[in-house]
C-alpha cells in the first residue's frame, strides 16, 4: 500500500466527516419541523436557521462521492452497483428535501403543511438510509471475486443494519436540537433544549446495543482492538459531554461535541475497515483492498495537488458563510417561508 493510497482513504473519511457534521444538523433540523414546531411561525423559524447553509453542506458528500470515484474507482463501482436501490432513495430522500425549501417558500399557507411533511420525510430518509448502508458494509456483504454484489433484502436490513439507521438518525436530530438552541430565541429554543436533555438518555442505551452488536457481528475488535476501543470510548465521551453542555446551557460545547460523536463514528468505521474497502460475507479473500482499488499513482498524484489547492478554499469559505449568519434567528411575526437565495 503506498503513501497515497492511504491519504485518499483518510481523505475519503474527513469529507465523510466533514458530511455528517455538517449536514447532520440539517437533517436534524428538517425533522424538527414536524416533530418539534408547533404553528407554522414556529416552523418557518426552524427552517430559517438552515435556509443561508443548507445546500452547501451537502457539498460535502457529493466531494465524497467525487473523490471515491477517482481515487477508489473499484470501491465506487462495488458500493454503488450494490447498494443501488438503497442509494437511489437516499438520492429520492435529498430531492423531496431540497425542494421543499423552495416550494413552501412560494405555496399558499394552506399548502405548506405538505412541503412541511416532505421536508421531514426527506431528512429522516437520509440518515436513516445511510445508517443501514455504512453498517451492512462493515458486517459483511456477500460479495464474488469479480467485486460483484449479490445481496438480498436481509443483507441490507438486519438487526444490526436497522440499530445503526436508527442510531444515526437520532445522532443527527440530537445535533439538529442543539444548532436550533445555538441558533434560535423562544419557545423553540426552550424546546430544544427540553427535548435533547431526554434523548439523551435513549441516546446511551442505543449506544450500548450499538458497541454490543459492533462487537459480536464484526471483525472490528479482532483486527483494530484497540482503535475500536479508543472510538467507542470516544463516542460515549463526546455523547455525555454534549449532553453536560445541554444541561449547563453551553449551548455551543453542546453542538460542537454532538458533531464530533458523530466524527468518531465515522472514525470508527473507518478504521475497522483498514486495509480494506469492502468486506465480503462469503471469503475474506474477497474482500476490496485499499492497495488493490485504487486509481493509478499518476491519478493519485494529480487528485493530491488538486485537494491541496481546492480544499483550504472550500474550508474558508464555508467558515465565512457561517460567520456571516450567525446571529440567532427569531420567530417572525407572521407565517412564511424561507429559501437559500
């Protein structure tokens, strides 16, 4: 395996990390519309405090996926042909997402309640797919020499698969409370707060169901006992510290830390995968390796240049965007909508 190649894996989980911490409070964001609004002033507030960012943080995971097909072409090509279906409703869960932006903007008020529900839908869908996707993969799919998939619909949707969609969806709506209290006045940010210091608690025993089945159903503890170790520490760490910073109303110790749980997740996969892209059900001797699938070196080379120019921009940009709205957002005295024009 070369210098390279190992950049781009670590590449590959920072843009992915970069993705769900980010995005993930956008996510958390859009289910708060139905699950946490009231009225609809109330709601067109939680929508306003992602209206500036929302589609530049999905940025993130179209790079990943970018960076995957030029840097891991046999790993890009296996994932997605395999998860195809699960993948195209994750694309159908961002599309009924990002409309509903423009469309309740621009809807009669008696219409707004669907865009409400589609906006919801769409951010629960999301997280809730990839939570199942990224922990099918890590358990083993039945995949051929040739790097074919031939899986059936329990290979996606197990046990474990469904606690780990379950677990990234609350992770990301946790991470939606605590932006919408960094970001809101009101009873919305009263409710906010109320509802983390709750979930919380079902967070932990999510958690430990989580390392449990990590543990028993993976090859993570046998090959990386200690990085696992190290990762599901951390994730309870960063778990409790959020959910301290909720309580003592530190509200930015609080968003900051449930973005980091999810960081050490990603972490945690990763590094459980090493050296291999993909792990398949049937042989070990099947599984995708990072010094196997990857672009050539001249490729690698070329995309490295690439990322030291290009990144640093994005990443100053994306600071500045957030800096410029960041004051907190107040209920507006009538209804309406909001778009990231």
């Amino acid at each position: 395996m070369s210098a390279l190649q190992l950049v781009w894996f670590i590449l590959i989980a920072v843009l992915f990390s970069g993705f769900f911490f980010l995005d993930g409070f956008d996510y958390g964001v859009g289910m708060a519309v139905k699950t946490l609004a009231t009225n609809d002033e109330e709601r067109t507030q939680v929508i306003q405090t992602i209206g500036p960012v929302w589609d530049g943080n999905e940025v993130w995971l179209i790079t990943a996926g970018g960076a995957m097909f030029a840097s891991f072409p046999y790993w890009y090509a296996s994932l997605f042909s395999g998860y195809y279906l699960v993948l195209l409703f994750i694309l159908v869960g961002l599309i009924i997402r990002g409309i509903s932006f423009e469309f309740r903007a621009k809807s009669p008020a008696k219409y707004k309640h669907v865009w409400d529900t589609t906006l919801a839908l769409g951010s629960f869908i999301v997280p809730f797919l990839f939570g199942t996707l990224f922990i099918s993969m890590i358990k083993g799919m039945p995949i051929d020499a040739q790097g074919n998939m031939h899986a059936t619909f329990f290979d996606y949707f197990n046990w474990f698969s469904l606690v780990g969609g379950v677990a990234l969806t609350l992770l990301t709506y946790l991470h939606g409370l605590n932006y919408l209290t960094l970001k809101t006045v009101g009873p919305i940010h009263e409710r906010s707060k109320s509802f983390a210091k709750l979930l919380y608690w079902v967070l932990y025993a999510g958690e430990v169901v989580f390392a449990l089945l990590l543990i028993f159903q993976t090859d993570f503890m046998k090959l990386h006992p200690a990085g696992t170790l190290i990762c599901l520490v951390l994730i309870v760490v960063f778990s409790v510290i959020a959910h301290v910073g909720v309580i003592t109303n530190r509200q930015g110790m609080a968003f900051i830390s449930s973005g980091l749980t999810m960081v050490a997740l990603v972490v945690l996969l990763f590094q459980g995968l090493y050296p291999r892209l993909m792990v398949s059900s049937i042989s070990s001797s099947y599984d995708l390796l990072i010094k196997s699938g990857s672009s050539s070196p001249y490729t690698l080379v070329i995309m490295t240049t690439a990322a030291v120019i290009l990144v640093p921009i994005v990443l100053l940009y994306t600071a500045w965007a957030y800096w410029i709205f960041r004051k907190r957002i107040e209920m507006p005295a009538i209804g309406g909508g909001v778009t990231n024009d």
